[in-house]
C-alpha cells in the first residue's frame, strides 16, 4: 500500500466528526457527511477526497478523488447536485483514471482545480508519477463527464534544482480573471517543505510562475501550519481574495486556515487561524464558493468523507504573526542599591495602521501561556511610548523581572526599550541600557556559536548575561567564558522553557579581575534563542547592552 506521506503534496487529510468552527463562524450543515465512500468492492470504496465544486447556473458540479480500499490507484469521481446538500454520483465514474505505467500520472490523481467558460469545463490536475514526483495537467469538458486530456500533458512541471518547486509542482486553484488564468499551486523542494506558488497563463497551458512563493508554512512556535500548508482553494469576491489552506504543526491533525489578500500575491493570514478544525483528526481540501453573502463550504475529514458548511466569512482581522522580543524588562531592585524600570517605544514604519499586542514573560519561569496585554492600534507613522511599561501595561508590582513579547499585524512595527537605574541613595543613572527588539529572524539556532565582548568584572564593573527563548520547546544554553587571551574559564549553562528567559548575573565572579568575553551556544534540537550582555558601572549602576555578534 502506498504510505500516506506521498499524499502530503496535494492531498493531506485526516478527518472527524467533531469539527469545531473557529472565528469566521462557519456552520456545520445538520446532514453532514454528504458523501462517504463507495460499496465495497467498488472504485472509491476507500473513500473520497474532495477536489473541486462548480456551479454552473444551474446545477452543482463535484469532482473528488476517489480512493481504492488498499489504496493503490486514485482516479477522480464526478458527482451533481441541485442544492449542494444532496449529491447524485455520475454513472460514468471514474470520469478521469491515471495513466498507464510509465506515464507522468501512472500513480493517480490527487488535486483538480475546475474553471466553467459557460460553454466548457477546464480542468488542471495533479498528478504523481510512481518516482512520487507530482506534476499536473490539463483536460477540458463539455459536460464533467467525458474528458480530453491534453496531448502534450504536463502543463505544470517541479522547478529546477535549488527551486521551491524542486520536487513536485501541482495546481490547487484556478481563477479566469479578464483573460488571465491565476492558478495558485502547492510545490515541495528538495527538502520536503511545501509552499503555495503562484502562477499566471493566458491559454492554461503556458504557465509563468512568480519568482517566489506567496505564502509559506507558519514561522510561529505553536502555530497551526508550522510544519506543513498544502491544499489551497481560492475565490475572488469583485475586492478581495479569499484563500483557505491546509495547515499541520507537526504533531496535531490537520486544519483549515484562512488568510485575505487585495492582489492574489501578499497574503495576510488571519488572526483566527485555524478556522476549522478538530480536537482528534485532520480536516482539509476546502472549496468555497460564494452566493451573495454566504459563503459555501465543501471539505474532506477523516480521508474518507464529504462535508459542507457555511458562514458569513471573513473579517479582515491580520493574524499577530510578527514577533519580536525585548530581552530584558524589570521594574525590580537590582544589585548594589539600584532600582530597574524599563520603558518601550513602538514606532510604526507602515503605510498602514498596525495591531500589536504585548506578553509578560516573567523570568526563570515556563511561559507557554503568557499573560497577554489588550491589541492596540498604531496609526501610520506614529509612535507610542509607555514608560514603566511592566506597570503600565501589565500593573506589576516590584519586584518583576523578565522579558516583553510584542506581537504584532505588519514586519514594520519597531521597538525599543530602555531600562535605567532610579536608586534612593542618589547613585541612579542617567542612560540606562537601550536594548532593541529582536526579531526571530535574528535568533541563534542549534549549533551556532556567537560571540558577547567586553565581558568585565573589577571592583569598576561588572558583567551580566541573559538568555531568551524564541521556541515552545525546552533549550540548554551554554555560555563558555573566556580570558583576553582566549583561554577558557568555565562553561555553566542555563536551561530555557517554553518561551523562557533568564540572567546570570556577574558570570565572570571568581575570575576577576579580568576582561573577556563570552560564547552562547546550544545543541537543543530546533533551538532558537537570543543572549545579551549587560556591562553595570558598579558606582551607578547604569547598564550597557552588548549584542552578540
């Protein structure tokens, strides 16, 4: 039997029953399932993905994948409907079969993307070769049923090496637009890392991809679509795109999520993410079709069954997926008499009003559910400061320490923080130490080393470290300290939890006087984490940030 991962390309579903409807509020249909599989024995008596749904002005048009119960072959079924609801199995299914052996579909067919012309059905459809290279092709129809494959077949073909489309390349959606075909399309490279591509034909058989994909598997620790997006189903309401992919983050099942788009290219991904789901199995292969204000929903679940929901969609709610950390915050007493309070200053670099959020990350602790501050908004060009930011945004009481996630609508909101001394006994400092907000894009992954300089510790001075980590997942950090002349002094380690932070302060005590510097580095899988230095002038105690390099 063919192991399930070679459907991760085009076709990636597990599903249940118990879907919970998330955010845009869809709506189970009371008959749901429509469709379960075949008799056995027949064609499609493994069950059926689905594929793509079109009305033609009259009736409904259903296209899914049909699956034998050892799962060997996949051929694609056609199904009709009055009303959506209750579906009549075309007598001619399978109405498309795989190839013959040898040829680039020998395998069977995966994923169709369906456009009616009023006259013809054209249809593009993905395809695996039994290498497990996916491809896709081109037919036309004038019923649904009877279906003339394209001579010169495939039309859609993996990149070359190096490509995100370096593996397989197939079509997921399809849009006429004003004389253009849009075609958004899933492809892997070599790597096994599945983005949405994007592509543009006149005819539907010449196709010119954009240079990059359009929209890439979730960046976020813990979110829905970390590990894997596939199938994308798109529609286009006369001012916006509407886009809903299949999402998986690696462990859970599979889910639906949603993002917006003015162009078909820059997609935003919604806040509610994932917007259909279920707490046991996957659900996938969304297609929706929109009549008036209401938003029709097919979708597979449990690789075997049909459904249908329907909602009024979509609010245009940008997901918080821009995140950047401010290392080190307090409103604390510190060491030698000082007193810590940090201020922030967000700035908006956007053309466009930006959302942003702030987390409590206290120090020493797991922080996988942080407290989380009301969304404000920032207009374009402005900036906001919150001064004593722990107690003014969180209310917290000395003594607090630990670090500030800010999350945020748009790339182009900046962050800047200040943390400075305010001791009673007239000692407190005029500067304080600015530490900008680290993006994620910024932090250190497994096996990387980076340097921390002016590590000092004197009667004058003396030396802090901190760590953050970026992940959900537990990270030993080791910081090895070393001399001026790079001999090694002691390698001690910290250990981050989820979202976790933590500081050894004066690391270089027992080895002073001395100047050096440290390395921070980890051998966590997946780790991605930031360390400082914090450099305290003992009579003042004002702090200076060194970065690592």
């Amino acid at each position: 039997m063919r192991e399930k991962a070679l459907k991760v390309f085009l076709v990636i579903i597990i599903f249940s029953t118990g879907v919970a409807m998330a955010q845009t509020e869809w709506t189970d249909h009371p008959d749901s399932p429509l469709i379960g599989p075949g008799e056995p024995g027949e064609w499609d008596d493994g069950g059926h993905w689905l594929s793509h749904v079109v009305f033609d002005g009259s009736i409904y048009h259903m296209w899914f994948t049909g699956i034998e119960a050892d799962g060997d072959w996949w051929d694609l079924g056609h199904a009709t409907s009055a009303d959506g609801v209750a579906w009549t199995m075309d007598p001619e299914n399978p109405v498309l079969i795989h190839g013959e052996f040898g040829e680039w579909d020998d395998w069977g067919i995966t994923d169709v993307a369906v456009v009616y012309d009023g006259t013809l059905f054209h249809m593009w459809y993905g395809a695996f070769h039994h290498d497990l290279t996916a491809q896709g092709g081109y037919a036309t129809s004038p019923d649904g049923t009877v279906w003339t494959k394209y001579e010169n077949n495939p039309v859609l073909t993996p990149g070359p090496p190096g490509s995100s489309y370096a593996n397989s390349l197939g079509p997921s959606s399809v849009i006429s637009d004003g004389g253009t075909y849009r075609m958004w399309c899933p492809g892997m490279d070599a790597g096994g890392i599945v983005r949405i591509g994007y592509a543009e034909s006149s005819d539907g058989i010449e196709w010119a991809m954009h240079p990059v994909p359009v929209l890439e598997i979730g960046k976020l620790p813990g979110a829905f679509d970390s590990a894997l997006i596939g199938h994308s189903n798109v529609v286009f309401d006369g001012s916006t795109y509407h886009m809903w992919y299949m999402g998986r983050d690696g462990q859970g099942p599979r889910k639906i999520g949603y993002a917006y788009s003015s162009d078909g290219i820059q997609w935003v991904k919604h806040r509610g993410n994932p917007v259909l789901e279920s707490p046991t199995v996957g659900v996938d292969l969304p297609h929706v079709i929109i009549e008036g204000t209401t938003f029709r929903m097919w979708y597979s679940y449990d690789d075997t069954w049909i459904s249908y929901a329907t909602s009024d969609c979509c609010p245009g709610v940008a997901a918080l997926d821009n995140w950047q950390f401010i290392p080190a915050a307090a409103v604390a007493s510190g060491a030698l008499g000082a007193f810590y309070q940090t201020d922030v200053d967000i700035g908006n670099a956007d053309d466009h009003a930006v959302e942003y959020e702030f987390s409590w990350l206290p120090r020493g602790e797991t922080n996988s559910e942080p407290v989380t501050s009301d969304v404000f908004t920032l207009g374009a060009g402005m900036s906001a400061r919150y001064a004593n930011a722990l107690s003014e945004v969180f209310d917290l009481e000395p003594n607090s320490f630990g670090a500030l996630l800010i999350k945020a609508s748009s790339p182009d909101l900046l962050a800047m923080s200040r943390t400075y001394n305010l001791g009673d006994d007239g000692s407190g400092g005029t500067y304080g130490q600015a530490m900008p907000a680290v993006g994620l894009e910024d932090f250190i992954g497994q096996g990387e080393t980076r340097r921390i300089l002016f590590g000092t510790e004197n009667a004058d001075m003396r030396t802090n470290v901190g760590c953050q980590n970026g992940s959900l997942d537990t990270v030993a950090v080791f910081l090895e300290l070393f001399d001026a002349q790079g001999t090694s002094l002691a390698r001690p380690f910290v250990t981050l939890g989820a979202l976790g932070n933590d500081q050894v302060n004066r690391i270089f005590d027992g080895h002073n006087p001395v100047n050096g510097y440290i390395e921070v580095s980890s051998p966590s899988p997946g780790a991605s984490y930031t360390c400082y230095g914090s450099v305290l002038d003992n009579v003042t105690s004002d702090p200076t940030t060194i970065p690592p390099q």
